[in-house]
C-alpha cells in the first residue's frame, strides 16, 4: 500500500466510508478488516486498533506497517485537549509527541524522563501549507450531517505538542499535572506517542503524522457530544494532506 491511517476507534474509522472520491472497500483479510480507500491514485487502507492504549497501538501499527510497507501513515480521531491552551472542536496536528508516564518513581514522588518523537519532517510542510488556507474549515465541515453537534467556536486547526497515556483521564486536578510537564503540550491522547515510536523504527521508514479534534478537556464533565464531529472533520483532515502530500511527489518528478 501507498499509505496507511490507523484509528484507535471503529467510530473513527467509520467516517472514511462517507468521504467521496476515495471507493472505500470493506475487506477482510489475514485477520485484519480494513477498508481500502484511493486517494490521488494512490492505493491505501484505514485500520482501528483491538483496544485503545499505547500498548495495542505500537503492536498493531508495527504489524500493520510491516505488512503494507507504506510510505506514509496517519492517525486521525478524537482526543483531550488541556484547558486554556485550545479550544473544543479544535484539530490538532502532532508536531512533536511524548509519553507522559515515563520516568521513575521515588521517595521523593515522580520524575518524568520524556522521549520526544517528532512528525515527519517531509509532510509537516505540507501540513503547514494546508492548515494555512482560509476555506479548510468548511471544506472539512463539508458533508456533515445534520444530528451531528458541532462546536460552539470555529477554530482553526494548529500543530501542537501531544502526550500519551494508557488511561482515560476525567480529572482536572491530574491534567494539571500532566501539563507541567511540558509548557506548551496542548493535546492528550491514549495512542498518538506509540504510532510515532512504532513509525519510527519501522523498516518502511514512513513518513507520519497525527491530526485528533479535540473533543473534551479531560475533566469530570467531559461527555460525547462532540465525539462524530470529530472524528468527522479530522477524517476529512487526514484525506486532503494525503492528497497533498502525493501531489507534491507527483510535481516533484515532473520537474
């Protein structure tokens, strides 16, 4: 395959089935269900992990990256964002991502020792380029169904600095923690830290990137009503910089 998205969720994944212009194709094969899209003439699937969580990612990533070999690989969803620093509804494009869990625990309480992991530089450009146009917002927004609430502000989206943990956090009280730890981390997840890793060190040597709306601040009143926009315009997010992306290699060997 050309390109790879993996979504933690089946609910994130489903939004590629109503995308126009890609033929998505439900299949069953080796164990894994996907469904095969085409974007720019390029052939590629989206995926969903088993469970959510670092572990289920970095594993099925890994496999799935192996298997397909591709050039590229994308995360798209839904994530928290910290209070102050981003809005609800907001995309956030992974620039750099770490693990907020690492570290060491002692007497004197806990240490972070974070491992950074940046998206790859030869599609952050291209990111940049497409998160700077004017009309993204309603091209993305585009097709949305009605029953689906949107956000009270329209935001546009940004990169970002993302952490990741294992668990699911409703607790404000621990997200102030979590944000001492880096003064500009503005997106929490449960997976985006271990794509990254995994891509990495991946014998295909893809290029990647994340782009997650968030949907809650990770408080006790955090709830789902924003959870199928998300994964709506995120989706449609990571479809137009695969777009992108390969136009640019198309160009670039005409020239």
């Amino acid at each position: 395959l050309d390109f790879l998205i993996v979504c933690a969720l089946e609910s994130e994944a489903l939004p590629y089935q109503g995308i126009a212009d890609i033929n998505p194709r439900s299949i069953r094969k080796g164990g894994l269900s996907r469904v095969d899209i085409t974007v720019s003439g390029r052939n590629g699937a989206v995926i969903y992990f088993p469970r959510m969580g670092l572990v289920d990612a970095a594993i099925s990533a890994s496999v799935a990256m192996d298997r397909f070999r591709p050039s590229l690989v994308a995360m798209s969803g839904i994530c928290a964002g910290f209070s102050g620093k981003v809005e609800l509804g907001q995309i956030l494009i992974a620039e750099v991502c770490y693990e907020y869990q690492t570290g060491k625990w002692s007497n004197d309480g806990f240490s972070q020792e974070p491992y950074q992991v940046p998206a790859s530089n030869a599609v952050l450009g291209v990111i940049k380029h497409v998160i700077g146009d004017d009309e993204l917002l309603g091209r993305l927004e585009a097709g949305l169904p009605k029953k689906y609430q949107r956000p009270t502000l329209r935001i546009d989206p940004t990169t970002a600095v993302f952490t990741s943990g294992s668990a699911v956090i409703a607790n404000h009280d621990y997200m102030a923690q979590i944000a001492t730890h880096h003064r500009k981390v503005s997106g929490l997840d449960m997976e985006a830290y271990a794509l990254y890793r995994a891509a990495s060190l991946s014998h295909a040597k893809p290029a990647f990137f994340c782009a997650k709306t968030v949907v809650d601040l990770g408080g006790e009143s955090k709830n789902d009503d924003l959870q199928a926009y998300g994964c709506f315009v995120s989706a449609k997010l990571v479809v137009e910089v695969i777009q992108r992306h390969f136009h640019e290699i198309d160009t670039d060997a005409e020239l």
